[in-house]
C-alpha cells in the first residue's frame, strides 16, 4: 500500500508538475499574442488640405479617432522626426536642424538618442519592429555603416528598410537583407509602390510567424519634388490650392519683420503654387493607395481587430498663406497643425479629440500600447485614454510647444527654404486650442486669438499688458527648459492662466 501511494504521489507531482508548466508557458505566451499590432504611416510635409484627395486616410477617420489640434514640435523633417521616435523636445535631443552639429541622422545617432526610442521599447517587448522608407536627414544606406562594414540598422529595429535620398521616387538607395540594392527609374522602382509591396510582406510574414509587430511606412511623399506615382501623373488637373482668407493676405504690417515686407503673390506666383498644389495631390494617391492596401492585408489575415493604424506627418506645409510661397518653418497653422488619426481595438469610429495633442505623445503612446515602461525622461504623455474613448486626464496639456532654431541657411538641405517661402529667425511658440504665441529670438513678438481669428491674420500682441506679456515670457521660459515630468507640468502651469 504504501508504495502504491507512493507510485500514486509521485504521479500527481508528475502531473502538478506538468500543470503549472504548462500555465506558465501559458501565461508568458498569452500576453505576447495579445500585444496589439501597429502599423504608423509617416508622410513627409503633408498638410490637412490633402486629406480631402485621401479617400482611404478619411476612410481611416470614419472608422476612429481624429485629433483636430494635433502640433509638432518644429515644422522641420529631422527635428520632428526625432520627437516622433523619442518623444523628447528639440531642446532634449538636441536636434534642431536637418544638418550639422544640431541636426540630422548623424547628431542623433551621436548624441545618444537612438538607444531609447519607441523601436527599443516594442523590441524588447516581444515585437517585430520595422522601419520602410525615410528615417532621418543625411542617412545614406551606402555610407553608413557598422563595425562590421555592414548597412548601420539603429537599435531597435528587427528589420530595416532605411531608404537614402527618396525624395525624387526614383534612383535611391534602399536597404533590404542586410545588403544596400540601388532602384532605377522604371514604373515598378517608384519608391512608394516598392514600399507598399514590402509593407504587406512584412505583415504577412509576422502573422504567420506569430509575432506582434510594429510597422513604420515612412513615405518620402507628398515633400518637394512631390513625384507622383506613373499612374497618377495626369490626374486632378483642375485642382487648385485653397484660396482661405490667409492666402495671399491683405495686411502684413502687424506681422515680424521677416514676414511683414513680403509682396501680394503674382498671377505668376499663384500660378506656380496651384501646380506644386496638384503634383503633392497626386504624390499622395501612392501613399493612400499603400494605407489601403495594407488594411485590406490587415482583414485578410484575421488582425484588424487587433491591430491599431496611426496615419501621420512629420510637419505640416503652406502654400500662399500669409503671401508665403511654398514652404514650411513657420509657427502657423498650415506648418505646424497636422493629421493625426487613429483606428483599431477599442478606438471610437468617427471620434475627435480636440484637447491639444503633440508629436512628442506617439512614443509613449507606441510604448504603453505594446507594454512597454514609459521612461521618466519622456516629454511628452500617452494617448491612449484617447484611444479607449475616455475623457481627457484632469492633468491634460493646454498647450503644445514649438521650437524653431532659424534661419535654414545650408544650400544642400532638401528643406532649404526658395525664394519667398519664408525662413524665419529662431523662435518658440506655444499653440493651445485657442491662442497662438510666438517669440523670437530677435525680440518680436506674435499673439493670435484663435477663437475670432482662425487664420491668425492679426496680431494683436500689442494690445496685451506688460503683466500679461511677462506672463507669457515666463511660460515660454519654462517650457523651453523643462525635462521629463516637468514638460506635462509646465504644459498646463505656463499657459492656462497667461492664454485664455
């Protein structure tokens, strides 16, 4: 008996045994399949007034969340790109130009920023990360390379994509196996289309394999030249750009002095801005095509329902507002207000948040959707209590920082700005719902009340009181300087009160 009950013991341990190894495979392998999947589509200076010729992106904003007042941190490709990625201020990366000490791939890279991005974060959760397209200014696949003399892929990243000088469509240099393949000037080579094909194979290949991934489809479109796809050349032929009240305004002697000598644009001028106009148009319908098609890939496989899409731009883009010729840089609406819309689990159809929301959120929104500890260092805050349909923290931003360091003076830079387009001097702003205030670094001042004046047309920042001013200065002091936790207490401390 007595060994029977032991033959009987060591069965029920052998079994036990077997029971709680099984759960705990269980339980490390449920939450890896539950991770949502990301797919973020990245243009490059798309501004809303495309998103009208965009029938998939507004197919997207059916189907979730739109944020109305959504900033980025400087209307600038790298600067911006590098909030995206570290959710971090310029004045925290230390990136504020496309090129030099203070700008592009290369002070990323050796400033450290790279270790500590959304990519780093999802990996070493589990995910699958991948990067198609435009990482970061002056990254050349051919040039850059590793200790090993192998492409340089950044930390982060499973699997690499990084594309050199994309912005003609044709003739760039792209990264695929490890190995730097040159594209030529064919139909099938334009380089959206060629993204769009190896979008849909990477998520092919990560579902069947099982794994969560994260997919970013950085578009070089709709940014100048703004090639279009071969199929979309001679399309929208009557499309002009919008005529609002801000374009060609009437009266700029209330504007800065880098602005206010600017001449009423020529029938030449509005001429030219109405072609750029229908080229971007068109470079966009690649891009819109690519988002559709990867959502049709996304229904086929059984993960739409568990996979959040994030349609974005890295700035914004003007084209005759305020007299300017076509062109970014500015603190103004065109330039610094961008889409950002958001569909997937949980995510209400047909939403819109209008609290102010920044570049500087989609890192820790990226990471807290994945499980991923948001750092302390972080600027910027999570959206997804946005996301789940709930009502903004008490503690939410009431206005978004913007930092410019200016005037962009190297010829090489692909946002060097042309003849009339505007290239102000270094300034911060802080854009809440309502208000616009800028301060430059030359002493001129800009304030809009944007609840009379949408277009920000008149600046009234003369009619403010010096108590007010000091105020205002104050806040941009705060918020040019804070770290971390205290940029979201600065966000709210610095502004409700001098703003509204």
């Amino acid at each position: 008996m007595k060994v029977g009950r032991a033959i009987l013991a060591a069965l029920v341990a052998v079994v036990l045994s077997s029971a709680l190894l099984a759960a705990a495979a269980s339980a490390q392998a449920v939450p890896l399949a539950a991770k949502p999947n990301i797919v973020f589509v990245l243009t490059d200076d798309l501004s809303w007034d495309l998103v009208d010729y965009m029938p998939n992106v507004r197919q997207l904003r059916r189907e979730g969340v739109t944020f109305s007042n959504y900033i980025v941190t400087d209307s600038l490709c790298c600067p911006s790109r590098a909030s995206i990625l570290t959710g971090k201020y310029p004045h925290n990366t230390g990136i504020y130009r496309n090129t030099g000490a203070d700008g592009g791939f290369l002070a990323f890279r050796d400033r450290g920023q790279e270790q500590q991005t959304f990519a780093t974060a999802l990996a070493a959760q589990g995910y699958r990360t991948s990067l198609m397209g435009k990482y970061m200014n002056q990254y050349n696949p051919k040039s850059v390379r590793d200790d090993l003399g192998a492409p340089y892929v950044p930390p982060g990243w499973t699997d690499w994509q990084g594309v050199g000088n994309g912005y003609p469509g044709y003739g760039y240099r792209m990264v695929r196996d490890a190995r730097v393949v040159r594209r030529g000037h064919r139909a099938r080579d334009y380089l959206t289309t060629v993204l769009r094909r190896d979008a849909v194979g990477f998520v092919r290949d990560a579902v069947g394999n099982g794994q969560p991934f994260m997919l970013e489809l950085a578009s070089f479109a709709p940014h100048t030249p703004a090639t279009p796809a071969p199929r979309d050349r001679g399309r929208f032929a009557d499309v002009t750009a919008p005529r609002t009240a801000a374009f060609d305004e009437q009266d700029l002697s209330d504007k800065p002095g880098w602005l206010s000598g600017h001449r009423r644009l020529t029938f030449a001028q509005q001429e030219r801005i109405d072609a750029h106009f229908r080229k971007r148009v068109r470079s966009v319908q690649a891009v819109d095509r690519a988002l559709g098609r990867i959502r049709r890939e996304l229904r086929q496989l059984g993960v739409e329902r568990n996979t959040y899409v994030v349609f974005s731009s890295d700035n914004g883009f003007h084209m005759g507002q305020h007299r300017l010729t076509p062109g970014k840089l500015t603190a103004y609406d065109p330039d610094v207000r961008v889409p950002l819309i958001v569909a997937g689990p949980g995510v209400p159809a047909g939403a819109t948040v209008e609290e102010i929301a920044e570049n500087v959120d989609l890192c820790p929104t990226f990471s807290e959707l994945g499980g991923a500890a948001v750092p302390a260092t972080v600027d910027g805050r999570s959206l997804v209590p946005f996301l789940r349909g709930g009502p903004a923290p008490a503690d939410w931003r009431t206005a978004a920082l913007v930092e410019h360091r200016g005037a962009v003076t190297a010829p090489d830079d692909p946002d060097f700005p042309a003849r009339g387009s505007g290239n102000p001097p270094t300034y911060e702003a802080l854009r809440t719902r309502d208000r616009l205030y800028v301060e430059y670094a030359d002493g001129e001042r800009e304030f809009y009340d944007r609840r009379v004046d949408p277009e920000e047309l008149d600046n009234i920042v003369d009619e403010l009181s010096p108590e007010r001013l000091e105020r205002l200065a104050a806040s941009v002091q705060a918020m040019r300087t804070c770290v971390g936790v205290g940029c979201r207490q600065a966000a709210r401390l610095g502004v409700e009160s001098p703003l509204p």
